[in-house]
C-alpha cells in the first residue's frame, strides 16, 4: 500500500502550474497555510 500512495502522490514538475499548491495535499498543511495567511492579513502590509 506504501507504494500505491507513494506513485500516486509524486510532486508536480517544476513547470507544474500546480507546483504552488501541492503543499497542501500534506495533511495538516491547509490549517497551517490559514493560519499563515490570517497573520499576515492582520500584519498589514
């Protein structure tokens, strides 16, 4: 099963536009990258 998961979540290539968001296919990820983003939106620019 670890290599079924492995091949199927393979990162895009570096000309991937989708490049920028595979990150948050990693569990956990999405809450972070929103909690990043709150902070920043309250850290002005």
């Amino acid at each position: 099963m670890a290599k079924a998961l492995k091949a199927a979540v393979l990162p895009p290539s570096e000309d991937s536009p989708h490049k920028a968001a595979f990150f948050l296919m990693i569990p956990g990820a999405a809450e972070v990258y929103a909690t990043y983003l709150q902070r920043l939106a309250e850290s002005g620019p």
